[in-house]
C-alpha cells in the first residue's frame, strides 16, 4: 500500500500556562524558543500508517509543511518510526495558513508525490483544530473521506474502517483511493523509535520542495474567504479556592459549599 | 567546542525519557519496595535496542557511540537506578568487553542474544579477598584435556542470578597481579558453575547481587577472552567504559534528586510561603543544579575521548569520582530539604539517598579513583 | 443568493438537537443577511414528519424535506450529495452545520464544492458592523480566535452545545418535499454497521459530571467515581488518558476530541487538565478538581480545589453525601 501521512509540527500543546503567548503581529502562538512536537493527532495517524505497512507492505512517506529547519526533527522521528521516506514543503510564510491553505498546498504536494492509496492525517491540529485539512484533501484529490477514525483493517481487499461517533462508532466500508483522519484508540499509540532505526533514519531520502514551486499554490489570486480578525485568551476570573485540611476537612468543606451553591 | 548534541543523539534522549517516563516511573517505587527482577521492562528495553547501544549492526546493534550510551543511562537512571544498573552492566560490563577482546566467533555467538535481550550477561571480578585489589584475585583456572578448569568464588555480581553468560577473570599463570589474568566467557550451562549467595542490599534492589561459585567449572578452549595472561588489560579497558556508565547512572540520581527538590519547594509552603522563596532552598538547589552540571560536563568529555580512541582512564575516574560523589551529597540534601517527607518511603528522595551510595563504591570505590586519577598527574610509585 | 439555510439532520430518523441550536445561531446573523432562515431537513422515514412540525415550532418557516433511504447514520457521502442539491436549488449565502459526527465531514466537503467561504466549529456566531462574525476555540481552549467572513456563500460549522436551544417560536411553516438523485454505486463509503456504545446517561445532558483521568491509575478507580455519581445523580466520564488506554469506553471522553459538557457541577478527579480536556468542560458552572499535584493545570480553571489522594477523598465524599442525604 502506497500511504502518505501528513504531519504538522506545533508548539507543545501541553506547554506550561505561563509559556503560552499569542504574538499580536501574526494572530498566532509565539513559537519562539518553544519547544515543538509533531502534532497529537498525527502521530496516531502515523502508527496507524506503519501498522498498515507492518501487515501488507507497501510504502510511507511522511508530508510536513513548515518553514524548513524547523521540521527537520518531526522528519526524523518520522522517519524514526518507520515511515521510508519524506517530503518537506517548505514554506516561507511560517504558520500563518489556514486550513483551506494548507490543503490546497498539501494537494499540489501529493499530487507531485504521485500515486498514492491511502493518505492520513490527524483529525484535528493540536493548535488551530479546524478539522478541515482531511475533508479538503478528499475533496481535491477525488478520494474517499473518513474522518477521526480509529480504527483500519483490510479484509478481502476491502478497506473497513471504525469512524468514531457521538453515539458510539460506525464501521465503514471505504473504496480507495481514500483520505482519512484519524483519532487516537488503544490500539494507535505511536511507537517509540527503536534506537537503530533513530541511526538508519539519517539514510532515508527527504525531499525539500520550496513551496513556490508547487503548481495551484499561489496564495495571492484564491484569499480564503475567511480573515483573522484577532486571537484574545479569554479572562479568567475565577481562582481556584484550596480547600484546606485532611480528606474529611476537605470534604466538609466541599459539601457546606455545594449545598450553598444549591447542588447538593 | 561545541557543546550542542546533534539531532540523533537529542532524538534518542528524548525516545527515552519518554519510554523511562511511561513504563520505568510508573513502577520505580514499587521495584524498590517489593523488589523483583523488571523482565518486562528489560525485555521492553531491549526491543528499544537498549541493551547492546555501542555494538555494531553487523552484530544487531544500533552502533551509537559512547556519548549516546551516557545519554541513555542518565535518562534510565532517572527514573530507576536499579533497572539502569542492569542495563549498564550488560552494555559496558558484557558487550563492550567482547567487542573490544572477543574473536568473530565469539561476537557472533555471543553479541545477538545479549543485544537482543535473550541473555543477560555479568561480570565477574570481585571475590571475598579481592575488592579493590581486584588484581590479587584467587580464582584459578587450569588446562586440562584441551579445557579451562575454572575454580573459584566471585562475589557482588551484578545480573548474577538471571545471567546466562558471565565474563570470569580467572587466574591462569604463575605470577601474582594483573599479569598472571585471564578473561572467560562462561555460560551458566556450562558444569560447575552456579549461583550462591543472593544478597539483600540497601538500594538498587531490583538488580540482583550475587555470590557466583565456579567448582571445576569446565569452559572450552575457546572461550577464552582476549589473550592469555591479558586479562588484566581487558579488565582495566572494561572499567574505564563501566566508570563512565556509572557517573551516568549518579547523573540520573542527582537530577532525580534536583527535579523532585524544585517540585516540592514549589509546592510546600511554611511560614505563609513557599519554601523556594527562601535562600537556604534557593542556594541548595544552586549548588545542586551546578555540581551536577559540572558532573554532567565531566562524563561527557570521559565519552568523548573514548569514542576517539583516546586515552581516558583518568577522566573517566574523574567523571566517576564527582558524578558519584554529587549524587551522594545531592540525595542527601534533597532528602534533607523534604525534611519529615524525605525520611518516608512514599517519597521518592530516600530511595535515591540509598540508591546513590552505591554509585561511591562499585566498579571502583571513590579511594581507588583517587589512586588513579593521582597516578595519572604524579606517576606510579 | 440570499438567506440563511440551516442543515437540519434527521438521520436516526428524529430531528437531532444540535440541529435546533442551529436555529439560534441563524438568529444571530439575520441581519444583514436577509431575514429568511430555512431548514434543510435531511433524513429517512415517518419521522420527518414530526422533525419538520419541531422546526416549525422554534420559528423555522420553510423547510424543505429530503427523504431517502441512504440518508442515514454515517452516511456522510449520501448526505453531501443530498445536501449539495438542496442547497445549490435554494441558494442560500450562509449554511450552518452542525459539526457532529456528520456534520464535521459535511461541511469542509460542502464548502469545496460551493467554493464556499468555510468556518468550523464556531462557538459564537454574529454579526459586527455589517460583517459576520464568529469565533472559535484555538490552542486547545486557551485562545479564542474571531473570523470575519469576507465572502459568500459561506459554510459555517457550529460546535454541538456551544448554543442553546432557543424558546419555541412557532410559525405556521411550509414544507416543501425536495427529491434527490443518489447513485448508491458511486458512493465510496458505505455504513456496515452503527454501534452504539454502552454510554452513561447523556453525558452532555447531564447536570452533573465526575471526570476521571489517569491520576485514577486503572479502571478500578471509575468504580469509586461511579458510587459518586450515584450518590448525586450525576453521570461518569473521563479525559483522554483512559479511554486511550482502554479503561473505559471511548465514548466517555471528555474533551475537544471527546464530547463537551456544560453542566451545573463537573467534578475532575485524577485528571492533570491537559488543554484539549479543558477545552471540552470551561462551559460548566462550577468546577471542582481533586489531584495530587497542586501544580496540576485543572485547578487554574477549577473554582474548587482539593489537593490530595483521590482514593482517601472521593471515599470521604461518598459517605458525606450519603450523611447529608439521610439526614
């Protein structure tokens, strides 16, 4: 199976309240001296990939977009992993795109890779969360579309895949070639590179293609329709009150206050 | 100078914390109070390449070099000193050894299974009258009928007890010291050889310590590690990559130590604030943060010289000396900081205040780096 | 183009109410848009019916009703051509979506083939100086980002329970049966199976919610969390950490991926507050968190805090309650 898997590197979601800053300049999170990671979701979608590759063969190729330099280490725990080789895009612009952008570019970027079977992304960016990027992508390369799906299995030749629901899950029967988003399970954590592999992954062939150069992906004739007018964080006003004591003082506490609050 | 590590080596840094972090932290405790030999994580160690880092592909390694083994041990050591210690001792105690001594045959034979996590290995030096005069060892090991009769007793064995491969010095020649030594490869089927005492110690319980007790114990021929009569080499080249293992095993005690110190002062609040507002903490965790820096420079540069080849005995006891030295005195601290907190086991800090002893004594007492590191500066006597 | 349409989903054969918070949502932005909002009713079976008369009732005039078999659950491929037809015949400038399970695969999917200007999962939804205006949770839930929308037509995605439902509003409505073309051979995903996941009572709709997160340790401890929950009536979810590691269902996730609740009382237990999981429960009244580390990100939103072993305090809390209700 011929799989590309779209990796977006972000500033550590899990990074500390007082390190968070939103630039005024740009609209977006100040990356600088942050430290970044691929994002969540797309991890899971890359184990997803090598598992697939693990059972039937086949090629990965990990995509990222980004200005270059700062991808150089989602590539290489990509590669890492087990994905067998990678296309950086490299993007000047720095992380201003939205979604309908990036797909647009990620498009041409496929396309050019060539053919392909199955491409996976995360279901949604650990920062910007649109959940676009999957849907679009299905749109313009006239694939099939499943989003935050959790599970993949081919059996007789067919794709089946488990689509996460409000109710529960669905299973689906997908034609390739196909796009799916996929969201994290038990059975999707991504792997820890094998030290060897972390070696041999300097090998592996990685392509830098200036994103200029990709054909469709002029930004200044198609503007999306959507502009960003500003990113605030929101107040917060409430502190946290420290209930004080051991478990039963605590536990007093809380009840005294619940009920003043009429929930008990 | 460039003091940055390059994208592998902060790579592999990060694939073990974060592996140490999930499957080592959760249990550390509980390895330390009902202690028992980690198989899963070792055998998840070993599917990680954890066990063999410096041995060649060829050979089912990942061929790193010694800079990347000191950045794996720290991070085991970080979050357990006992499993580190297993792992240290198979990588530069087993491997490394038979690496730098052993025939092709005995690579091939030996080197997959131990990288792979099949066997575990141990070394064999130590006996009851012979601690840091390692080289007056008594073991005997004889020819007879084209074979190496082995009789003897090793003590303090690391791994002993899971071990089924064990590096024996033995003595083969009629002279005493470091010239009249051999070194012997020497599975645990072969007859005679066999586990004794299992010792109860006072940290790094998960990994075991064993008396290993060789009665006739017949090794073929060609078992023999290295020449004959140069055990004493393969022994003292072997301990200087053992030394720089253990500064960074400290190395994870001390940081240990440091991160649950800063945590904690955070946190703990007397006198209507917390206790890293006042200085004694601020200076304590200072001193911490820069002995332990120091230490970490020091191991670093042992790595360095070694992976070109260079001399290093001396720096790797320097390395050894202080990093040791820093966890002892940076433990005790911390357990002292925690204050009643320290003293109780469902903190973290006493067991690194008794994992870190150890460090001050193997592969080397702190009295014995000073001889070395003297001899290197004044010359033998 | 004029008007707003609103993509109402009937696909388990009754209105779904994040379809009626649509309707809010659609209120807010009938200013400059032109006054009409309508529904696109989507869906399959006598249901319909009941789903239009539901719509009539909360002020929605026109609706346009469209019945087919393969317009069922999951069946996003069937819904988007569906979906597309309707809406290029009555050509609205503004659709909003639901962003459910369906919906978040409908309307990025709608908007390519409308060139339509795209907004997801939008929390608010306005209008400022003439413009439409909305805002989105960004950076887990620690940022809010407002987008003008420049262009029309326009897709908008509303995240499910970011609205309220709004008062009934009946007007005597029309409904007029649009027929679509589906060739169920050129579908390429097709729905096997919908499994419905043994869930707590509506976790969305819940006045209260006990989270438990890996601080729990193990399944084991959502037993203690399910006594609490009993004792006060309230329903058992959990951060990512647990439905992850298979502890409990994965439909008891809590969060931007998981489900977002707004109740009276959310009681976090064992759970550190990664962002993604705050994301998911900001909209709740008040806020109790009970961990170990007092360091832990979920006491910064927590209006409550308790700071110790949950295995001593949910116990404690338990036969509180249980005093207090006796009493």
């Amino acid at each position: 199976m011929e799989i590309i898997v779209c990796l977006k590197q972000v500033v550590d979601p899990e990074l500390p309240a007082r390190d968070f800053a939103i630039d005024p300049a740009t609209r977006r999170q100040v990356r600088e001296g942050r430290p970044l990671v691929i994002s969540t979701y797309d991890e899971n979608a890359l184990e997803v990939a090598l598992q697939l590759k693990d059972r039937v063969g086949g090629k990965v190729t990990a995509l990222t977009l980004g200005p270059q330099g700062v991808a150089g280490d989602a590539i290489r725990l990509a590669l890492a992993m087990g994905a067998d080789e990678a296309v950086a895009v490299d993007d000047p612009h720095g992380v201003g795109l939205l979604g309908v952008e990036k797909a647009r570019v990620l498009t041409a970027a496929i396309r050019r890779i060539g053919r392909f079977d199955l491409v996976l992304c995360g279901c949604e960016s650990a920062d910007w969360v649109e959940r676009v990027v999957g849907p679009l992508l299905a749109e313009a390369l006239a694939a099939a579309c499943v989003t935050f799906v959790s599970r993949i299995e081919l059996r007789n030749g067919a794709l089946l895949v488990r689509r996460m629901a409000d109710e529960g899950f669905h299973q689906l029967e997908v034609r390739l070639p196909a796009v799916l988003s996929v969201t994290s399970d038990e059975t999707n954590r991504p792997r820890l590179p094998k030290v060897k592999d972390i070696m041999t992954a300097r090998r592996k062939p990685v392509q830098v293609w200036p994103m200029a150069d990709l054909s469709g992906t002029s930004l200044d004739g198609d503007a999306p329709g959507v502009e960003v007018r500003d990113v605030a964080l929101p107040e917060r006003t409430a502190r946290c009150e420290f209930l004080p004591g051991d478990a039963a003082a605590q536990v007093a506490a809380l009840t005294q206050r619940l009920r003043d609050l009429k929930l008990l | 100078m460039d003091f940055e590590l390059n994208e592998e080596h902060r790579l592999i840094q990060a694939t073990v914390r974060e592996f140490a972090a999930k499957e080592i932290l959760p249990v550390a405790a509980e390895l330390d109070h009902n202690p028992r030999y980690p198989a899963e994580i070792i055998a998840s160690a070993a599917a990680l390449g954890l066990l063999g880092l410096t041995v060649p592909e060829e050979y089912g390694g990942a061929g790193l070099d010694g800079l990347a083994n000191v950045l794996v041990q720290e991070e085991l050591a970080r979050a357990s000193a006992g499993v580190q210690a297993i792992v240290t001792v198979q990588n530069s105690l087993v491997c490394d050894p038979i690496l730098r001594f052993g025939t092709a045959e005995q690579k091939r034979r030996y080197l997959p299974r131990l990288v792979g996590g099949e066997w575990l290995g141990c070394y064999c030096l130590t006996e009851p009258a012979a601690g840091s005069d390692a080289m007056s060892l008594r073991t005997r090991a004889e020819r007879r009928n084209g074979e190496w009769v082995l009789t003897g007793q090793k003590i303090f064995v690391t791994n002993g007890l899971e071990a089924q491969l064990c590096i024996v010095y033995a003595r083969t020649e009629p002279v005493p010291g470091a010239r009249g030594i051999s070194a012997f490869l020497v599975e645990k089927s072969f007859p005679g050889i066999s586990v004794g005492k299992v010792e109860k110690k006072l940290g790094i319980k998960c990994s075991s310590t064993v008396e290993i007790v060789l009665a006739d114990c017949r090794v073929p021929a060609e078992n023999l590690l290295g020449a004959r009569g140069r055990g004493g080499p393969v022994a003292l080249a072997t301990l200087d990559g053992g030394r720089i293992g253990i500064a960074a095993q400290a190395l994870g005690i001390a940081r240990a130590a440091l991160e649950e110190c800063v945590a904690y002062a955070s946190l703990r609040e007397q006198f209507g604030q917390p206790i890293k507002e006042f200085q004694a903490i601020q200076w304590a965790v200072a001193d911490m943060a820069t002995r332990i820096d120091a230490a970490r420079l020091l191991t670093y540069r042992a790595a360095w010289l070694r992976d070109r080849g260079e001399r290093c005995t001396a720096e790797a006891a320097m390395a050894k000396l202080v990093a040791s030295e820093t966890a002892m005195w940076a433990a005790h601290r911390a357990v002292q900081l925690f204050g009643g907190y320290g003293y109780i086991q469902e903190y973290p800090v006493e067991r690194f205040f008794r994992d870190a002893k150890i460090t001050e004594i193997y592969e080397g007492t702190s009295e014995v780096q000073r001889l070395v590191i003297s001899r290197h500066i004044l010359g033998r006597r | 183009m004029t008007g707003i349409c609103i993509i109402a989903g009937a696909l388990d054969g009754k209105l779904s109410r994040s379809s009626l918070e649509l309707i809010g949502g659609a209120r807010m932005l009938q200013g400059p848009v032109g006054q009409e909002v309508a529904a696109v009713l989507l869906g399959h079976g006598p249901g319909l019916a009941e789903a239009a008369a539901d719509l009539h009732r909360h002020g929605v005039g026109r609706v346009y009703r469209c019945d087919h078999p393969l317009l069922t659950a999951g069946q996003t491929d069937a819904v988007l051509v569906a979906g597309e037809q309707v809406v290029r015949r009555t050509g609205p400038e503004v659709v909003l979506i639901a962003a459910d399970t369906v919906g978040r695969e409908l309307a990025p999917r709608l908007a390519y083939r409308l060139r339509a200007a795209l907004a997801t999962e939008c929390v608010e939804l306005g209008v400022e100086d003439g413009a439409i205006v909305v805002r989105r949770q960004v950076y887990g839930g620690r940022a809010l980002a407002t987008l003008v929308v420049r262009t029309r037509p326009a897709v908008l995605s509303v995240k499910p329970h970011a609205l309220d439902v709004p008062q009934p509003a009946p007007v005597a409505g029309t409904v007029e049966d649009v027929s679509v073309a589906i060739d169920v051979g050129a579908l390429p995903t097709r729905v096997r199976e919908v499994l419905r996941e043994q869930a707590e009572l509506g976790l969305e709709d819940a006045q209260i919610v006990i989270g438990g997160g890996r601080g729990l340790g193990g399944p084991e401890g959502f037993a203690l969390l399910a006594e609490l929950a009993k004792q006060l009536g309230g329903a058992v979810g959990a951060s990512r950490p647990p439905t992850d590691a298979g502890w409990v269902p994965v439909n008891w996730q809590i969060g931007q991926t998981g489900k977002t609740i707004r109740p009276a009382l959310y009681i976090a237990v064992g759970i550190s507050g990664a962002t993604q999981h705050i994301a998911g429960v900001t909209g709740s009244r008040t806020i109790v968190a009970i961990n170990r580390d007092p360091e832990a990100p979920i006491f910064s939103i927590a209006h409550l805090g308790i700071v110790g072993d949950y295995r001593e305090v949910v116990p404690a809390l338990i036969a509180k309650v249980k005093e207090l209700k006796g009493a």
